[in-house]
C-alpha cells in the first residue's frame, strides 16, 4: 500500500522544493546583479534559468535519494524481508 503513495510522494517534495529552489535563486540574483540594458536583463535572465535548472535538477536527484534510503526500512519492514532480522 505504501509502494503506491512513494511515487505521489516523491514528485510532491520535487515540485515544492523545485519551486522553493527557483525562488531563491530568483531572488539572490536579482537583489546581486544590476542590470541596465536590455542585453544584460536577456544574459542575466538566460543565466538564472540556466543555474536554477541545475540547481533544482541537483535537488531532485537528491530528494529521489533520501526517499529512497528512508523507505527502504520500512518497506523492507512491511514485507517481511527485513534483512537485519535473519
């Protein structure tokens, strides 16, 4: 039953840390770097996305692991094939 929630589970704490990650990456640049022409708001703009991105991408793969190694006990436990018990 819980294997059925994880997936659900995982792609929420993604999508509101992705979310809570470009945020703040929004805001640390935008109160950094000045920007006065027209190229550098496009350089400015193309260089946060590209750095949020990464930012949450990195953020993702590690919610996806923490997940993992927190679920896996208790689901080993909710089988029956807990490995420390034999």
């Amino acid at each position: 039953m819980l294997t059925a929630y994880l997936p659900a589970a995982k792609l929420a704490t993604q999508f509101v840390a992705g979310v809570g990650v470009g945020k703040i990456v929004a805001g640390i640049i935008k109160n950094n770097v000045p920007v006065i022409t027209t190229v550098e708001k496009v350089v400015v703009g193309t260089g946060s996305f590209v750095l949020g991105s990464m930012l949450v991408e990195q953020t993702s793969n590690h919610i996806e692991k923490m997940t993992n190694e927190l679920a896996k006990p208790l689901l080993e436990k909710l089988s029956g094939n807990n490995e420390t018990e034999q």
